[in-house]
C-alpha cells in the first residue's frame, strides 16, 4: 500500500476533485498548472502523441509562419471552408473530396456521424474510448462486446461476427489501435469484418492511433480508408493530435460515403476548422514535410518497442501488448491505480492515466504513454521506484504487524 503524508493526502483529494469534475477524460496540463500550481509536471505520459513529430511541425512553423509574419494571416483571415481543405487532402491521401469530411478534432466527427447516421443500436467493444458510448443519443440502444481478459483485451474476430450477426445493429466501432490497450486488429481481418457484416449501416473504424502500427518489417504505413468506395457503409476515423503531437491545434478528419458528406456539410459543419488547423493539413501534405515526418514516426516506434520491453522486466504490474504509443499496466501486490498515480506525479512530476472510469476492465489498471527516449528512461526509473517502494512498505507492515 502506497502511503502519502498529511500535505501529499491535500494534493491527492484535489486531484480526485479534478478528475471527477473532467469525467471520462483526464484534466488538461493547463488545468493542473491553473488547480494545481504546486505540482510540477515533468513529464507528459497521460495524453497520447509522438513528440518528435511536435518539434518537426514547431521547426515549420517557426520558419513558414512565425519568422515570415504570416502569422498574422492565421489570426486576421478566415480560414477555408470545410470542402476547400478536403480538396487539399484528398490528393495526398488519393481518396476523393467528397468522401472527406474536415473535423475539430475527431471528437467532433465522432458525435457528428453518431448522432446523424447511429438510429437504432450500437455495438461497442469494451473497454474502449469512452466518448463512442457518452454520445450516443437517447433512445438508441449501446449492445458491449466485452474483450477478455484473458485474451489480453484483444478482438475474437470470429465471435465478433458472430454477435453481431446475433445482434444485428446498424453501427459497430472498432478502434484499431484500440484505447486503452494497444491491441491491434490485422487488416485483413477488418476487411473480413466488412466483407461478412455488410447489412451494418455504418462500420466505423478509428484509425487515430495507425500511425503506430505497421504489418511489415519496414514498419509502412497501414490504412482502411482506401476502401471507403468499395464498402459504401465504411467510415473511417482519424485523429491527426496522436501522431503528431498536435492536439491543441484540433484537426482530424473522416472518410464516409459521399451522402454522409453532403448531409453534415449541410448540417452546420461547412466552417468548423481553425486558420492553425488549416495551416497544418496544407504542411501534413507536403512532400519535404511528409518524408521527414515518416523519419521520425519509425525512429518514436522503434524506441516506443524498446521503451514496452523495458517495462515489461519490471516487477509487480503486467504490461499489455500494444501495437499503439502507450500501454495497458495492471498493477499487481495490492497497488491502488489512483494512489499509483497520484504518487508518480507528486513525487516524480509524472502525469499518467488511471483506467478506473473504463468499463470493461477488471483489476486495478493504469495507461502509460511513450514520450521521448529521455522522458521514457526517466519514466521507467520513476515506475521502478515507486513499485520497491510499495514493497518496502509492505515488508514493514508485516514486520510489524
């Protein structure tokens, strides 16, 4: 059991307060510093993205915006409507501009097409992220797929098929990475999924964390939203603040059939974008800016896979396998998540995420997230000493008890 003094007890139950007051989701480093200025935050392993591909887009930035003076632009202009950045993105994704649909992060895209093309029932696999169940409207039926344990929170493809087939809803989600865990879906067993599930209304399947994950060895990119022509009930979801290290710009964007398109351009999302979004799609398809990047993708797995393989020695958690920028830990020996978190980050500076509020999940769990090679050898000294010291703690307790 992990023990906190009078004054660390303090900052433990206004962490508790903060966490609750930001529901499913985990305060901003924002936030803490404005609630918490007496923490220090060093490292960042709670929210999700690639850190050299921030210092790529920042040398950008510095450079095209900041040193030029067209900074101003962003601020004083409006940017483009929805459809013009769609055109900007579809020839580099070699999808067409009317499948594409621009989003303020895709949070947004998730409750749009939820809540305009999900009618009559859903099915959810758990645990997953949360926001796929929060949105769903009233009167519309959520059916959980719940991935086992002992399968490592991984996706049975044949049971799926089989439940939905039971089931019969008109969406199904598969986020591929899934969150919290990591756990990866072959492609060729999604489009087994979309080939054998064709009466599904909408499959929607969100690739936020694909940048991660790869099927050879040169780790190449993989991707479903080529597809999107060939199954018409395909939506197909991206993040762009995961991979790279963007997310207070909000940018995402989702491939759908066309119809779908048109319907929430007409809705009210024809200007939802950001001149800095916009700024950053026109970067994303740059040929210079697109080789580097890939550079720096394949150097953030590598040492992400050393950085898993690493926690994996320690003692006293398990360590989930993960094809994604962060991992499942279960915490063993009686370990406490929340107190677990609470201790990294008052004793250590390090910002990580309870899995408490995560239906599905069953023991005591927290989400880990890759950063830097220096941040990482530094999280893993920090894990490492916070487990001997919930050993040492309990030595004595039966020392004396």
């Amino acid at each position: 059991m992990i023990k906190f003094t009078k004054d660390e007890l303090q900052i433990v139950k206004r962490l508790e307060i903060l966490k609750n007051e930001a529901g499913s989701h985990s305060p901003s480093i924002i936030t803490f510093r404005q609630k918490l200025p007496e923490v220090e935050i060093k490292v960042d392993a709670c929210f999700l993205s690639n850190p050299y591909a921030t210092d790529l887009f920042l040398e950008y930035f510095d450079d095209e915006i900041l040193k030029s003076g067209k900074i101003r632009d962003l601020l004083e202009c409006y940017p483009s409507q929805n459809g013009v950045i769609a055109e900007i993105l579809a020839e580099f994704l070699q999808i067409n501009a009317k499948n594409i649909f621009i989003g303020n992060g895709a949070i947004e895209i998730i409750q749009a097409v939820i809540h305009n093309f999900t009618r009559r029932k859903i099915m959810i696999n758990i645990p997953t992220f949360s926001s796929y169940y929060e949105y769903v409207k009233a009167g519309v039926e959520i059916v959980y797929n719940e991935l086992s344990k002992d399968n490592d929170y991984g996706l049975d493809v044949d049971s799926y098929i089989e439940l939905v087939k039971f089931h019969r809803p008109d969406t199904i989600v598969l986020i591929n990475p899934n969150n919290p865990n990591g756990a990866y879906t072959r492609i060729k067993d999604v489009q087994r999924i979309l080939d054998e599930l064709s009466f599904v209304d909408n499959v929607i399947i969100d690739e936020s964390f694909i940048h991660f994950a790869y099927e050879t060895e040169n780790y190449q990119l993989v991707s479903l939203a080529h597809l999107v022509e060939k199954y018409p009930n395909l939506i197909v979801l991206k993040s762009m603040s995961k991979d790279f290290g963007i997310a207070g710009i909000r940018a995402g964007y989702g491939i759908m059939k066309e119809s779908y398109v048109k319907s929430l351009l007409d809705s009210g999302y024809l200007w939802n974008s950001n001149g800095f979004a916009e700024y950053f799609f026109r970067l994303y398809t740059q040929k210079d800016f697109a080789v580097k990047y890939d550079k720096v993708r394949i150097k953030y797995i590598v040492e992400t896979l050393e950085f898993i393989q690493e926690l994996k020695q320690l003692p006293g958690i398990k360590v989930y396998p993960s094809m994604a920028n962060f991992v499942l830990i279960e915490l063993m020996d009686g370990i406490k998540s929340t107190d677990f978190v609470s201790k990294l980050l008052i004793t250590y500076g390090i910002y990580i995420r309870t899995c408490d509020d995560k239906i599905g999940l069953k023991g005591q769990f927290i989400r880990l997230a890759s950063r830097s090679k220096v941040e990482n050898d530094y999280i893993i000294q920090s894990v490492k000493a916070c487990i001997e010291m919930n050993v040492v703690l309990d030595l004595v307790n039966e020392t004396t008890g």
